[in-house]
C-alpha cells in the first residue's frame, strides 16, 4: 500500500515537473524568438525614433574633426547591435524557425537599399523598382519556404526510417535469441 502511494506521489512530482520544464522551455522559445524580430527591427530605429525627435543632431567626434549625426549614430550602433542579438538567438538554438524570415526581408530590403544608393546614386525607390522587389522578395520566401518543407519532408521520412529499422532489428534480435534458446 506505502509503495502504491509513494509510486503515485512520484508520478505526480515528474508529471509536474515536465510541465514546469515545458513551460520554461516554451518561454525560452518567445523570448529568444523576440531577440530575432528586435534584431530585423534595429535598423529601422533611427527611422522610428526619427518620428518622435530631431536626429540631425550634430555629435562631437573626440578622435577627430569629422562629426557624426544622431540618426547615422543610432544606426550604427544598431546594426552591430542586430548581429549581436542575431548571433545569441542562433547559439541558442531555440528561437521559432518563422522569426527568421523577418531577418530575411529585413537585410533584404536594406541590401537593395544600399544597391541603389551606391550604383546608382538615388536614395529613392521608384515604383517599378518596389514592384521588383516585391516580387523578388516572394519568390525568394516562397523558395526559402518550399525548401524549408522539403526539408522538413525528408527528415519525417528518415525519423520513421530510423524508427523502422530499430523495430526490425529488435525483432531480428528477438528470433535470434529464440533459435539460439533452441
């Protein structure tokens, strides 16, 4: 009867345990998947605090004569701020796979940005160049997804081969253990 209670007990405390541990590992997941969307949000906020306040605000450069203003100061700053962020997520290994795709168009539009403005010395974006943009942007996310699925497709198929293999040779093990019994 005391083993009963006690295998009961022992139940309860490993059932209670295991969703403590979900829950830490879930909060985990949103926690370091937000690090991933603040890092593609980074290097818009010298665009977003632009809204709220002067940026043009001339900084005193110590090692030099040049001077830097505050919009390109706070963009810097967060761009290396954005890999740092980036780079601790990836360690981390937990962050939702979809929180990615963010980064994605984040650096995306930014490369093209920066395309345009060092080729072809504009830093506006005319309609047909947005339309291209858009379109090579779902192109490239609907790829990154297809192969994404693909991916995901074949590593189902190897898990349940794996796991097929193992019932097989646990049953080979089993029919040579009785011949050999024999």
């Amino acid at each position: 009867m005391e083993q009963e209670i006690m295998d009961k007990h022992s139940k309860q405390s490993t059932q209670q345990n295991q969703t403590a541990q979900s829950k830490v590992k879930i909060f985990i997941n949103i926690i370091v998947s937000t690090l991933v969307l603040i890092s593609a949000i980074l290097p818009f906020l010298n665009n977003i605090i632009g809204y709220f306040t002067d940026v043009n605000i001339q900084l005193d450069n110590n090692a030099g004569e040049r001077r830097l203003d505050l919009d390109s100061s706070i963009y810097f700053l967060s761009i290396g701020l954005g890999y740092v962020l980036l780079s601790i997520a990836g360690i981390l290994e937990c962050a939702h796979k979809k929180t990615y795709y963010v980064v994605l168009i984040s650096s995306y539009f930014h490369l093209i940005t920066y395309v345009k403005f060092i080729f072809f010395n504009k830093n506006e974006i005319s309609a047909i160049a947005d339309i291209a943009i858009i379109i090579i942007l779902i192109v490239i996310i609907f790829l990154i997804y297809w192969l994404n699925n693909y991916y995901n497709s074949i590593k189902k198929i190897d898990e349940f081969n794996n796991t097929t293999l193992n019932r097989f040779s646990i049953l080979l093990n089993k029919h040579n253990k009785i011949k050999e019994d024999e």
